[in-house]
C-alpha cells in the first residue's frame, strides 16, 4: 500500500483524477456554512451543486460523495474487496466493540457465519407469532385518547421482540433501563465521533464523558446476565445466543468480550433501526390520511378481526409498501462510509488509497432522478412495476453486497405484523404543534420524539385478545 508522502507525490504529479467538488478544505466550510452535526445538509448540498460525485478534503483526507446508482453498485458491491469500514464506524467499537457491524475480513466472515442460521428464511416464520404477542400487549396497553412519544413505545416493543426471537430472553424489566443507556450514548455520538482520540479519552474518564462510561457499563451488566442465565439454563432452543455460545472458544476474558460484542452488535442494529423505521411511519401515516385509510381497509380485510400471523405477510401488500415508502423518505440507516485499501477507479476517475467514499440513503432516495416528486409520500412507488423500471441501487434502505443488513427479511417480516397488529384497533394523529425533526445519529431518529394522539378506531375496540401467554417463547 502507498505511503502517504507517495500519494501526495502523484497527487502533485496529476496521476490521480478528482471528481469536481470543494476546493477548500471542508474545515473552511464546516465553519461558515454548515453545521457539523448534520452532515446531511453537507451531503444534499454535495449532490445538488455536484450531481453524481463529489469530492472534498478534510484536513489531508480525501473524501468522495457518491449519489448515482451506477458508482453505489462499483463500491457496495464491483469492487467491495477494495473497501473496509470508514473510521467514524471504526468508531462506534467504542460501544459496539468488534461484532458483526465493525469487524472486518476473516473474523466478520466467522461471525456472519455463526449468526446465518437464525436469520435464514426457514426460521424467520418461527418469530412471527412472538413479534404479533409483544405487539398485543402494547396494543392493549394503550389507551383511547392519551397522548404517548411513540418512539419510545416503538423502541421497547423492538426491543423486546429481539429479546425473545433471537435471544430466548425476556428483556420487559429491563427494557427502560437499556433503552435509556443508549439514548444516553446516542446522545454523546456526534460529539464522540468528532472528538480526536475520543477511544482514549473514553479510558480517561473526563467530566462529560464519564456518562458514556456509565451508560455502557449499564449496558454491559445487562448483556452478560442475559449470556450468563443462557449458561446456567443450558439453553438448547436454537437461538442464535445459543449458536453463538456454541461457537465460542474456551471460556476466557477475550471470549466473554467477544461474545458480549456479539450480543450488543445485534441487539443495538436490531431494534433501533426498526423502531425509527415505524416511529417515521406512523408518523407519515398520520399525515397522510388517504395512504392510513387504505392501510386500514388492508388489514381488515385481510385480517377479518383475527390475530395476524406469518401466513397473512404476503397479502398484507399495501402494508409493505407504506413501510418501503416509509423507509424511502426516512431511512433508518441514513448514511454508510467506505475506506479504500489501494487506488481505485469510479467511471473516469482515479483516486488514491485511504479516500473515504460516501453514501447516503436520505440523499439517494429523495433524489427527483429516481423518484418523482420525491417529497410526496406516495407508497404506489413500490408496486412491482413501478420496482421494476426503477434501477438498483436507487432505493437500498439494508445496504447490498457482502455486508448488506444480515436482518432484511426480519425486519420486513416484523415491520408488517406490528404496524397491522397495532393498527387493527388504532389510529394514531401527531399532537398539534409537535416538532418534527429527524436527526441523523447512528441510526435517523425523530429528534424530539413522536408525540401522537392514541384514537381508537371506530368499531374496533372489539379487537381485545390479550397476549397468548400460554405459546412458549419462540426460538
Ligand atoms: C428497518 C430495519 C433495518 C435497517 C434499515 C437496517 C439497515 C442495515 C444496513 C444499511 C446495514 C449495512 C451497514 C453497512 O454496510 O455499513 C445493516 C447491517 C446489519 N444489520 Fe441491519 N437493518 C435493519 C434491521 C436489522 C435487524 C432486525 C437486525 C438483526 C436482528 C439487523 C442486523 C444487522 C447486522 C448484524 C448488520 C451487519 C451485517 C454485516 O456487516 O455483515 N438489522 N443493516
């Protein structure tokens, strides 16, 4: 791999060729016209004043911005081998440590492996009857005319679903207590990643950082009662804790680690993105009350009052939509960042090992090329045809490639039952005046929460099964 003094020398020499973009540094910029903490203004500015590719320098990095379809496909998937994470998912090892999502080469091969099993589509028909109990009994929770965050709600019903499909556990009591640590390091993320050598700062404990300490500590103490109480009950179900108890070495310091990083990796890239991914759609639902109607008419009467269950996922079409639509205009993983390991060629240009490239979902998807009138929730983008004509790598909420989301078809899956289990008896209006606001951290959170109007629907109060508690946990 060249030096860096090397690449600066062919830089001089004109052997590299820069797509056009900013000719001063992005510090300059990020001082007089953005705000750093949302990178997304930076990124729509790069695809509106650029178009297809853009390029920047921070401080000496050289960074590109990709927003055609034809270069997402070259980097997610051509030339995938030449890429490794960028260095602000480096960063989130901090919480996250070396699981699925940071780990790189031979190591994330063996954890992708391992984790396979759960998420083959055989066993995803096992969590549905789980996912629809978790979602009842928030659903019979609720109470007609309250006022709720929704996404807090959205987060431990999501929660609690990987809880129990994936890791055999029941996480209710301490669903508020780990929710709240994470909000917590969420909160700190932004800060975090721009922080230089913020990994040891995080050792020192400073004023101000010591919550991050604290947050993962809390974290950490729930994870390895869950690893623990798996060990003692000689759990045997399947789960993917259990594949991956199986899989783990010797008992020791680094494979307690490893596994702890396991654990978290999932739980975190599990329930967050899919409760921001109905949080946002509630919410768009909400404003769009000829969409919500039809999302209505839909589950009644494909559901006829019944239960849903995993049989009822394919006819439920609209409902898919809404939520595809949904996760169009607010992607839960709203960004992805790459690092080359050597040079590399995009189209007609050339550029040098360490580029940082660039993708966004958020920027990609509300692209008018690609979708029309891109601001307009219209979930008839996702009938077949209109899927058909579009090209790939127009619309890739999960990513594509080798690292693309190991969790899709859960989360579809998932995605549909709660959104018709929770809407067959209600309807749900944003409070007047709430702010909404989305905030691009790890994952694209509402950032003032959702206030929303619980209404129940008319007729439908009759809809009151409560959870079957007599079903064994799934998985
Ligand atoms: C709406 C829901 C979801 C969205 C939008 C989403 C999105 C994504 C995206 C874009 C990636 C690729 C990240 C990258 O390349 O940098 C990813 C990876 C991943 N997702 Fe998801 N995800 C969702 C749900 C889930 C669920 C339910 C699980 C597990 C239960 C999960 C587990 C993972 C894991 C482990 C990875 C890392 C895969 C790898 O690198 O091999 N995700 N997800």
């Amino acid at each position: 791999m060249a030096t860096a003094a090397q690449n600066d020398l062919r830089e001089r020499s004109g052997r590299y060729h820069f797509p056009p973009g900013f000719q001063r540094n992005l510090l300059w910029f990020a001082l007089h016209k953005f705000r750093p903490a949302n990178p997304i203004l930076l990124f729509q500015h790069l695809a509106d004043t650029y178009g297809d590719i853009a390029h920047y320098k921070l401080a000496w990095n050289h960074i590109v911005f990709l927003n055609h379809p034809d270069y997402i496909r070259e980097v997610l998937v051509v030339q995938n081998d030449n890429f490794i994470k960028e260095r602000t998912v480096q960063r989130t090892k901090m919480l996250l440590g070396e699981g699925m999502i940071t780990s790189e080469g031979e190591q994330h091969r063996r954890q992708r492996q391992v984790a396979q099993p759960a998420f083959h589509r055989q066993r995803i028909p096992e969590y549905a009857s789980a996912m629809v109990d978790e979602a009842i009994r928030v659903r019979e929770n609720w109470r007609d005319g309250e006022q709720r965050d929704i996404a807090v709600d959205m987060m431990h019903l999501t929660l609690n679903v990987v809880a129990r499909t994936l890791f055999a556990t029941d996480l209710r009591e301490e669903a508020h207590e780990l929710a709240d640590a994470i909000n917590r390091i969420m909160g700190l993320y932004n800060f975090l990643v721009m922080l230089p050598a913020a990994e040891w700062l995080v050792h020192v404990r400073p004023p101000g950082l010591a919550a991050f300490v604290r947050a993962r500590k809390r974290i950490d103490a729930v994870v390895y009662r869950t690893i623990e109480a798996h060990r003692r009950e000689r759990s045997n179900s399947g789960s993917l804790l259990d594949l991956m108890l199986a899989a783990a070495p010797e008992r020791s310091p680094a494979s307690e680690q490893s596994l702890r990083d396991q654990v978290i990796t999932i739980f975190l890239a599990g329930y967050e993105t899919v409760a921001n991914a109905l949080s946002w759609t509630w919410y768009l639902l909400s404003q769009n009350r000829e969409c919500e109607h039809r999302f209505h008419a839909e589950i009644d009467r494909e559901l006829q009052g019944r239960q849903p269950a995993f049989e009822d996922v394919p006819r439920l079409r609209y409902t898919e939509m809404v939520l595809a639509e949904s996760m169009r205009l607010y992607p839960p993983a709203w960004a992805m960042g790459w690092y080359a390991r050597n040079d590399f060629r995009l189209g007609e240009f050339f550029l040098p090992a360490k580029t940082t490239v660039l993708i966004s979902q958020f920027v990609t998807h509300r692209d008018p090329r690609f979708f029309p009138d891109p601001l307009r929730f219209d979930p008839e983008r996702f009938i077949p045809e209109a899927k058909a004509r579009r090209a790939k790598f127009t619309y890739f909420p999960f990513g594509a490639g080798t690292r693309q989301c190991i969790g899709e078809s859960f989360a579809w899956m998932e995605g549909v039952l709660l959104l018709a289990t929770l809407g067959q008896k209600w309807k749900l209006a944003l409070v007047p005046g709430h702010r909404v606001e989305p905030e691009p951290l790890i994952t694209l959170r509402p950032k003032y929460g959702m206030r929303m109007l619980i209404e129940a629907r008319p007729g439908r109060n009759a809809i009151s099964e409560p959870p079957d508690t007599t079903r064994p946990h799934v998985a």
